[in-house]
C-alpha cells in the first residue's frame, strides 16, 4: 500500500496556505537570471500533463529521473487533496465531487478523470459533474442522483465559475478568485508581502491599474521616458489574449487604441521583463515558467515557450508564450548546471490525451540554486495569497 506524501508546512502557516492549497503560479526569469512573478492562477490546470511528460521522459531518458523531484504529480494532488481533508474534518472522505464546466473545453477532461482514478484506487467515491448536476443549499454543494441529494465531503474545483461561502472543504475556493481575479491586487498583495520579508529573492515587475484606454497611454509613455518598455493586458487574464507590447510613444497611442478601445475593461501597464531567451538549435524563444504548490509546498514546474523564434514576427506573436497562443511545452529539470537546455528525445511530440500540447524535445535545465529561488518565490506567493485573503474573510464577517 502506498504511503500518503508527507506535506511539510510550520502550524502557523496553515491559516494562509488553507486558503489556497493547489496554486498554479507564472514566473518569468530576467537577464539577470532573476525571478519575476507575474501571476497566481486559482484553478490551475496542467499537473496530468506534466505527469505525462514525466512519464515519457522516463521512457526515452530514464538517465533524466535524478533531475526530476517529483513525477507522480497526480497520486501527490489526491495525497495534498486528503491531507487537506484530514486536516479539516478528521478521517476520511467518503464522496468526492470533481467539478467541470457545464460546456466547457474537453481539454481538462483528462486531467479531472485522473483525479477521479487516484481517488477510487485509495478507495474514495469520486464523481466528475457540471453546475447542472449540483444544487447549492444552506452553502452545501448538492448532487442530484435521482429523486435524491447527495452531499459531497470534499471538493475539487476544477471550473471558474463556482459559488462562494461553500461549507464542504473545496480546492480551491471561488474565495481565492477575489485576488487572483485582478492582476492589479495580486501584485499589490504580493508586492506588500515582500516589502516586509525582504529575504526572498523575488522581483516584482513594477505594475500599475489603467482605467481607460487613455490613462494606459499616458502611464505607458511615462514608463517608456524612463527607457523601460511597456506591456498592457486586461486586467483580469484570457490565456495570453490581449497582451500589447510598447516600445515607442507612437505605439502606445496606435497599438492600444486598436485592441482596446471598444472594450469595457480594466487593464495593468506593467514594465517588460527583458526575458533570458530560450536557445534553440541557434533560434531563441521567450518563455515562461509555471509552477505548482500543494499545501504550500513546490511540487514541481515546467516551461512555456513561444514557438515563434524572437524577431520574427511581431512581438505580439513571439513575446507570449501560453499554450493557448500556440506555446510549446517544455519540461523543467533541477540540474547542478544551466540554466540552458538538453535534448532528450530526437523529435518534438504531440502528447496522447492532449493533442493540442506539443511537447518540446528540448528540456530546460535550472542550476540547484535557481531552482531552489524558484521553489521559495513559489511558497512565498502562496504564503501572501493566504494571508490576504484570511484578511479578506474576515473583513467581510465584520
Ligand atoms: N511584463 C511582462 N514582460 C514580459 N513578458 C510578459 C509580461 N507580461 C506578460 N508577458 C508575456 O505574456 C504572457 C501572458 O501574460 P499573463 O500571464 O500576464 O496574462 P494571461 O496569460 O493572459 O493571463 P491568465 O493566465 O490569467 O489568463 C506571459 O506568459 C509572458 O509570456
Ligand atoms: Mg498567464
């Protein structure tokens, strides 16, 4: 019988990392080889994609496995997921809802019936529904079976839209959406909270709220005076819509009057991270990276590159690198040198279960020390999530 992962968290962190325990979080790497962060995601997906990845990883480079800390990335969420429970409520629970959008994209679909495999192998009832399958009363989450109710012990939230002040332990809550909804808020919180642990080696792009199409141009060209360049982007994210580089003062008046002008949203103004490239049989890609904490603690990473080398297209094309906006995949690996890349396979794949996902036959590799930045920037962003948004509650109980 297999253990359960022991999750390791001081006891007083817990009122923070209770409020968010699966976190999905973006990080850039500057020219310094600095850590940026750029943003906290509330329903990350992505952990049975990597676990696929590892798995094929091991089959065509099985010398790789001492660079990878973790490879079952799904068995260590059901363990987080039932530590959580534990924690909470005592034992175990009996009925597992795993939530899907009602007419969502499929592309999660594997992810959510690998979760719900995890929990029937530990011998847990696990069932995968929509919003119309589920009814909410006095903040119980309902399943309809029949003519009857079921309630559900434990949550796995796994759609955006979901009802908050839900009594059932839920990972994560609609709650943690109140911040990372705004990109503005996460950076205010996560700038704060860094302002008073100055220990972290940690940047913060410097960030500010636009109103109007506007105020973004004039913040733009003060923040282009002073030699930096400039990104806007809706305030609350699209997967990689919408992201508008400036470079000059001409740009800011043309470039973000065209995307936004008939749209009624809020943006940030944000300073370009000068990003280090990503080399690539002598081609060089801007890239992002992704992490994953359950219970507060690293599990693991991975890269997003564009696909698009740099300067050979507009910068709209090759400057964002989700997956959504055509970025390929690329495993993350914690070596003794690096940063730089390895080859592990001769080809590029299209991966069984996600053929939308390429997956690069290229690794990345993070010397120990980046890789250990990366692992306290990633509980650090948890830890200040976690305490603003207790913050948040109990405001509002006031
Ligand atoms: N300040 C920046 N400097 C350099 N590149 C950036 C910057 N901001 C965004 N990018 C690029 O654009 C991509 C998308 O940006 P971001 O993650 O902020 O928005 P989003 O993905 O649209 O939001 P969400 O993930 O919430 O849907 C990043 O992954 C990165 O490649
Ligand atoms: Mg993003």
């Amino acid at each position: 019988m297999r253990m359960c992962y022991q999750f390791e968290f001081s006891p007083q962190d817990w009122d923070a990392i209770k409020n968010y325990p699966y976190a999905g979080l973006d990080f850039l790497i500057d020219d310094n080889q600095n850590i940026v962060f750029l943003e906290a995601n509330a329903v990350p997906g992505g952990i049975s994609v990597m676990e696929n990845v590892c798995k094929l990883i091991l089959e065509n480079a099985p010398g790789l496995r001492k660079f990878m800390p973790h490879t079952e990335f799904v068995k260590l969420f059901t363990d987080a997921a039932l530590t959580y429970y534990r924690i909470i409520k005592g034992g175990t629970p009996k009925l597992v809802l795993v939530t899907t959008p009602y007419k969502g994209d499929p592309v999660l679909m594997p992810e959510r019936l690998s979760i719900v495999e995890e929990f029937k192998r530990r011998g847990v009832q696990a069932v995968i529904c929509h919003r119309e399958r589920y009814t909410v009363q006095d903040n119980k989450i309902l399943l309809r079976a029949g003519s009857r109710f079921l309630c559900p012990d434990l949550i796995i939230r796994r759609n955006t839209i979901f009802p908050k002040n839900v009594s059932q332990p839920v990972i994560n809550k609609s709650e943690v959406g109140l911040i990372t909804g705004s990109k503005y808020r996460t950076y205010r919180i996560v700038s704060d909270f860094l302002s008073r642990q100055k220990e972290v080696a940690l940047k913060i792009p410097e960030t500010y709220f636009a109103k109007s199409v506007r105020k973004a141009i004039t913040i733009s060209e003060e923040i282009l005076s002073r030699g930096k360049e400039v990104v806007v982007k809706p305030n609350k994210g699209e997967r990689g819509k919408d992201i508008i580089f400036i470079r000059s003062a001409s740009d800011a008046e043309t470039k973000l009057k065209r995307a936004f002008h008939s749209k009624r949203i809020t943006l940030v103004v944000q300073e370009r991270i000068q990003t280090l490239p990503f080399c690539r049989e002598g081609r060089q890609y801007v890239f992002d990276i992704r992490t994953y904490a359950y219970l507060g603690q690293f599990v693991g990473a991975h890269i997003r590159r564009s696909s698009v080398p740099i300067g050979s297209s507009s910068i709209e094309d090759y400057g964002v690198s989700n997956i959504s906006h055509g970025g390929t995949y690329v495993p993350l690996l914690s070596t003794s040198d690096g940063p730089c890349v390895i080859k592990w396979r001769e080809t590029a794949k299209r991966l069984y279960l996600f053929k939308h996902i390429i997956v690069d036959n290229y690794a990345f590799s993070l010397p120990h020390h980046m890789w250990k930045m990366l692992k306290r920037a990633t509980e650090f962003v948890v830890r200040a999530i976690g305490y603003a948004l207790n913050g948040f509650l109990n405001y509002a109980k006031i």
